[in-house]
C-alpha cells in the first residue's frame, strides 16, 4: 500500500473544494460562488486498491480555508488552521484562479509556501476559461519562483486534466498503512456535514453582507426507530445582526422554507432516508469576534 497526505492550499474561492470533489469523484466538500465558503479543514479519501496492479493506493486530501488578510478573530483563525495544515503532509497542492490577475495576495501565498519543506504542485484552475497567453504568463511567473516541482492546467468543475493531476499526486505517496476503509470517502461526523450542508444553501441563497456570519448549530439529530420513518434533525442558525435574521427568514418565511427544502434533499440523499428538518434562526452578536465562541463552535485549533 502507498499513502499519504495531500493539503490543498490557496486564495479564498479557487475552486479548492470543487477541485476536491472532483478528484474523489464525489461531493464531500460544499462549494459556493462567495468567497471563504471552507472556514474548517475537510478530509477527503481517495482510495484505489487496483493501483499498481493490486498494491493499494490511499490519499487523504485536507481540503483547507482560502489564506487571505484576516479582518476579524474568525479570519484568523481559519487562516491558522489553513497554516498549521501545511505542516507535515508529504505533498500541499496550491490551487490558483487562472482568471484572476496576480496580486498581492498571491505573493504572501508565495512567500507562506517558501517556509515549507513538503514538495509542491500547482494546478492553474479555470484554464478552460482564458486564453494561452494569459496562462503562459502565470505558468512562467509562478515556474520562476523555484517552488514547484510541477505545474498543471485544470478545471474542477469540468474535470479536465483532474486525473492527471491526481495520478501525479501519488507519486508522493510512501509506503504506509491504510489509514481509512477502503468504502468511506471521509471520516467527518454526519452532523458535521449535515450542518455544512444548511450552511452552503445559505450562503447560495443570501446576499453578500450576510453568508460568512452565519453559523449553524445541529441541536438534535434522532435517528428512525423503525423502517421507513424520518430521521428527525433540528439545527440553529446563528447570524451576528437583527437585520440578518430577516434575511434569512425572508419575507413570509420564504427564504428559510427555501433553504430548508434544499438542504433536506440533499441530506435525505447523504442519509439515505426521510429527513424531517428544522431550521431556527437566533441573532449572536459579533460571534466572528469572540474568542471563546469562535473556540467553541470548532473553528480554533487546539
């Protein structure tokens, strides 16, 4: 068996997530077209035991938060988590947006990546979306920095050039257990992805001001006690202002009932079975900016 670790690094909303569920050929991460959409680290497994004619294959992807300039407590220690990630894995995969310029931004990625001893690819993403010489440009300025051992065109959302990438990936992969049955794709708590669920159908349902002070709380999760019942969960949604709680709610509670039936589809198909879902919105006030709270709700590593 080979295995190993891959983090995925890179700027707030470039496809890290999507990138992700393409290589698993599954949905783990949630995605969204608003930036910082991944505020903890997510697991992703890929295991292959047909590879090299039966010696196994096992790569644990640790999808992390976009690294940006942090403008609250919640910011930086999301940023902490993406860092600490960094550490340790035997390969970090910097994902960048081949639409966007170069920026500052992209030059504290760089100097970030420079402090780290794993080796790294990059993928350009989005490379379907623009032309060759503005890719050859970001080939050249990101090739010039010495840092990578590799360079890729992609398309997470397409899927071009995913499965060579990910077939360049495990070259990295050592000799080495498997660490996860070969039939899960990631070991994050079902209440942790049920709440993550309800937080991507917010953040596609509501406006700009509104989606990264939103979290939300899984209250109760019972299970069906006999065949064919509903598998009953209650979650709270917790925003920072009154004026937010409206939002959600939306006029005549459209809004919530909305992003209530999505979500409750997209469980019944993770779970299995009926959902009976309860959504409740209650107003935190500046949670982003609470130490305690932004420990608490799982956001802060130890």
């Amino acid at each position: 068996m080979r295995s190993g670790f891959i983090a995925i690094a890179g700027r707030p909303n470039v496809g890290k997530s999507t990138l992700m569920n393409q290589m698993l050929g599954e949905k783990i991460a949630i995605t969204s077209s608003k930036p910082q959409t991944t505020l903890n680290r997510i697991k992703g497994i890929y295991t292959d035991l047909e590879y090299e004619g039966g010696e196994g294959l096992q790569m644990v992807f640790l999808d992390t938060p976009g690294i940006h300039k942090p403008h609250n407590k919640l910011g930086s220690a999301i940023n902490e988590t993406a860092v600490n990630t960094l550490s340790g894995v035997d390969v970090i995969l910097l994902i960048i947006d081949g639409t966007q310029d170069f920026g500052k931004g992209d030059e504290a990625v760089i100097r970030l990546l420079e402090n780290t001893e794993a080796p790294k690819i990059l993928a350009i993403n989005k490379s379907d979306l623009i032309g060759p010489e503005k890719y050859l440009e970001l080939y050249k300025r990101y090739e010039d920095t010495g840092l990578f051992d590799d360079i890729y065109g992609v398309s997470a959302l397409k899927g071009d050039n995913v499965d060579m990438l990910r077939e360049r990936l495990s070259g990295y992969m050592k000799e080495g257990p498997m660490y996860y049955p070969e039939d899960i794709a990631t070991d994050d708590p079902v209440r942790f992805i049920v709440s993550e669920i309800i937080r991507e159908k917010l953040m596609n349902y509501l406006e700009d001001e509104v989606p990264h002070g939103v979290f939300v709380e899984i209250e109760s999760f019972r299970e069906p006690e006999r065949p064919g019942a509903a598998t009953e969960i209650s979650a709270v949604i917790y925003c920072e202002k009154k004026s937010h709680k409206g939002i959600i709610i939306g006029k005549g509670g459209a809004k919530l009932k909305g992003v209530g039936k999505a979500a409750r589809l997209e469980i019944e198909e993770l779970l299995g079975c009926k959902v009976f879902l309860s959504l409740f919105v209650k107003v935190k006030e500046g949670w982003r900016d609470s130490e305690r709270t932004i420990k608490n709700w799982g956001y802060k590593d130890e």
